[in-house]
C-alpha cells in the first residue's frame, strides 16, 4: 500500500534524525547556551546545514551522542 512507509530504513533516519536533534538540543540548552530559543535555532541550522544532507553525519552523530548520554551522564560504570 504505501512502500515508502515500510521501508525501514527510512523509517530509522527519521527516528535517529529526532533522537539527534533532541540529544542536540539538551547538549546546547543548559550547558553552553542560556537562553531556550538561542539553542534551538542553533540546532535547527545544525540538523539542516549538516545533519540531514549526509546520512553518515546523522549515524555518527548518534552513535557519538549515545556515547556521551551513556558514559558522560548515566556513569554505568559507577554501579
């Protein structure tokens, strides 16, 4: 019926696109810039300028954004 919604692959582009700009955005808001809208029109030109034009960018993203998420802020290795 609709193929292009059953492509999975472009299905997770588009989940790891959000997840990259909401991982985006909470690194920019409280730490390096103070003010809400700043940061989000920061990571908007971020997420238009780099990320959604080359597909390799948006998957290290991730990946170096999980990273810092899992390492930097949940500490597993403090259990």
């Amino acid at each position: 019926m609709f193929p292009a919604l059953l492509d999975f692959g472009e299905a997770f582009g588009l989940v790891v696109l959000v997840i990259v700009f909401i991982m985006l955005y909470k690194l920019f808001y409280p730490g390096i810039v103070s003010s809400q809208l700043v940061a989000f029109v920061v990571v908007a030109i971020i997420t238009f300028t780099v990320v959604i034009p080359y597909p390799w960018f948006k998957y290290l993203m991730f990946v170096f954004l999980f990273m810092y998420g899992f390492f930097w802020t949940f500490k597993p290795y403090k259990w």
